[in-house]
C-alpha cells in the first residue's frame, strides 16, 4: 500500500464530524457524536487511528457543532507523540449554512 502520493506528499483526509440531523438528541446536546464512547473510547479516535495506520497524517475536521470539544480532545490525544508528521487542522461550520455532507465539502472548498 502506497503511504504517500505520487510526488511524495501525505495523503489528506477529511473528516466531518457532524451528523447533520438529531437522532441522537438528547445525549448530542451537551457534547457531539463523534465523542460518544464505543468500548469506552470516543468514536473518532477510530477513524483517526485508522487513517493514520494508512498513511493520512495531514487530517481536516469539519465540525458544526460542538467544534472546540472536539479540538481540546484531539489536541489531548497521543496521536501527534505517535507519529510526528500527524497534523491536524480544524475548521468551525456555521450552522446556518450547513445543513448537509454537500454543504461541508463545499464550504471546505471554500475556505481554501
């Protein structure tokens, strides 16, 4: 499995750790889903971890709600002391404008 791109740059990922409905209200009320345990760790420790094993180190998540929780604990977690070239940047959706995964991309896109 090939790490890197063709000109050798890390792979990017994004990630949107939003739900886009309430499903899950009212436990999403005070904290977002992609923190809600599973085997009593948060569910995007996962998919972090993941992405790390397969090359990703350059990682954006796209949050609507609940975004500077979401931050302080990425900013907690080991996965930066794992590996050096993890680097994640964070980026705050205005709940007025994003409704949807369409939406997310397209304001990501936006924001340059």
């Amino acid at each position: 499995m090939r790490m890197t791109n063709d000109d050798n740059t890390p792979r990017q990922a994004v990630v949107v750790a939003d739900s886009f409905n309430s499903r899950f209200k009212p436990i999403t009320l005070d904290r977002p889903r992609c923190l809600l345990p599973l085997v009593n760790r948060p569910l995007i420790d996962y998919t972090i971890e993941h992405l790390i094993e397969h090359g990703f180190y350059d990682i954006t998540i796209l949050a609507r709600a609940h975004s500077e929780k979401i931050k302080a604990h990425l900013d907690q977690s080991n996965f930066k002391k794992l590996d050096a070239r993890v680097s994640f940047s964070f980026h705050s959706l205005s709940a007025d404008s994003c409704l949807s995964y369409g939406d997310a991309i397209r304001e990501l896109s936006n924001s340059g």
